[in-house]
C-alpha cells in the first residue's frame, strides 16, 4: 500500500493515466487496471477490493491531495438485515424495477422499507422506462452535434443515435447499444446527460450555490452570518435564484432541468418545478 505505486502516490496516479485503461468506467477500469498491474504495483488485497473501497481511497486522496484538515474513520460494513446481503444501489434499483418492492423487505431496513412503500403508494416514485424513453426520442430526432455533451464523445452519440433508430423503447435502445468497451452503465449516463444537456465542463465545476432543503437553529444562524459574509449564495425560495452569479444560475438551470424530468417521469406526473417550489422545513 505504501510502495512507490501506493494507491495514494502520485507516481500510482501518473502511472494509471498513461495506461489509458478506462474501458468500462473509473472503479471497473481502475480494478482491471490493478489486477493487470499487481506484480509492479505490490497490491495484495484485491480479492476484497470493491468499488466503495476505490470511492473511499478517492476520498484520501482528495484529502491529501488538497491538505483537508478532515480525519478519515473507517468503518467496517456490516449487514443487520435478515438477508445479510449487502446490495448496490444499483442492484436494488434493478431489483425493484424487475420484481417489485417486496423484493426489497430483506435488503433495506424496516423505516427505509416503510419510506419507500409509502412513496410507491402514492405514486412518488420515477419511472425509469420514462426517463429513456424521453432519451430515444431525443436521440430519434437529433444529429451528429458539434459539441458532444457528457460522456459521448468517441462514437458513443453516434451509437445511440443508431440504436434509436432501431428500438422502440429506450430499454432496447440501451441494450442494443452496448459494447464491451461501452457498458450499459456508461450508455445510461451518457443518455441522461444528453438528455439534460450537461456537458464535461460542469461536472468539474465548483458548486457556486447550493439550495436550502431545511435547518434548525444552528443553521439558520450559519445562513444568517454565511448572508452577512456574502461569500457563498444559498437559495432559499426560486425567487432568488435572479440574484445568483452567472456562474451559479447556470448551475440552477440544470438544477431546473433536473428537477422538471424527475416531476415528469413520476408515475403520477407533476408540473415543472414543482420540487424547487417547495418551502424548506425548519426545525
């Protein structure tokens, strides 16, 4: 771990970006790129390596890196769940989408479970057939662009422009576009960030605002002196988002964007910006 190509080492860092292998997303590349590598880089722990361990040795190397005065815990994960199956995000929004929320009882805990039922009760929860289908249509109707949004530069815009072609549904068009080098995962992504019109610059930007969803009496004391300081603008109602920088109203209207498709991929649809319309809840 500690070798000259540690995790953490900027040689490690230099000698994964001049490898360029990167062809099925950062913690699956970067794993590949490992166990490729094992005998010159000393690693001996593969086996047990995950991709929540790669995220979290991004953030000790981010805390490095920029000299955080943060201190890092680690915390073992363990399972209280009658299953003891601990699931990826990913792997329990597959579950639900496949076999229905009860499929869910043993891999969630009881008051997350109850949430989620309530929220399915009532219609609150997205569709995901929605959400690509909106993308087929776009990719129907669209051409090879000038500038390619998120993630689909390299023939990926072109490849789903011509899955499109052939599907009907944006499922079949995510199926039909996948490649070895161009996962499922990868292709899902790139269609939501063209759908939203994000490109690569602003997923590197810095956060020039951010939206109050709820305080207590600490923080509104913060929101007061952050107010008086001026040093970092924090919505709290859609009104003053006119008075934001011109960097952070860009940032707002993908905010909107985002907000306007999950209202309408609902399975009981709502108007536009009906999340961002919401009072934030003090305590």
């Amino acid at each position: 771990m500690y070798s000259k190509y540690s995790l953490l080492s900027d040689n490690f860092k230099s000698y994964y970006a001049n490898a360029k292998y990167k062809p099925t997303g950062y913690a699956a590349s970067y794993r590949s790129f490992l166990e490729e590598k094992r005998s010159r880089t000393g690693i001996r722990f593969l086996d047990s390596l995950h991709p929540n361990d790669i995220l979290a040795i991004a953030y000790l190397n981010s805390i490095r890196k920029n000299k955080l005065s943060l201190v890092p815990i680690p915390v073992k994960r363990v399972s209280s769940l009658n299953s003891h199956n601990l699931e990826s995000a990913s792997q329990l929004r597959d579950n639900l989408r496949s076999s229905g929320l009860d499929s869910l009882k043993d891999s969630l805990s009881e008051n997350v479970f109850a949430i989620l039922k309530r929220e399915t009760e009532h219609s609150r929860v997205p569709s995901f057939d929605r959400f690509y289908d909106l993308a087929l249509a776009k990719y129907r109707l669209s051409s090879s662009p000038s500038s390619y949004t998120a993630e689909s530069g390299g023939g990926v815009h072109e490849l789903l422009m011509k899955a499109a072609m052939r599907s009907c549904s944006g499922e079949e068009m995510l199926s039909l576009a996948a490649t070895k080098k161009y996962t499922n995962t990868r292709l899902r992504r790139a269609a939501l960030y063209y759908l939203l019109e994000i490109y690569e610059e602003c997923l590197h930007e810095s956060p020039a605002y951010t939206l109050l969803l709820a305080a207590n009496e600490k923080g509104r004391k913060y929101l007061s002196a952050s107010r008086r300081n001026n040093d970092f603008s924090i919505l709290t109602k859609p009104s003053a988002s006119n008075d934001l920088s011109d960097r952070a109203k860009a940032q707002y209207l993908l905010l909107q964007r985002a907000d306007n498709l999950y209202a309408l991929c609902l399975e009981k649809c709502l108007p536009g910006a009906e999340y961002l319309r919401r009072s934030p809840t003090i305590l």
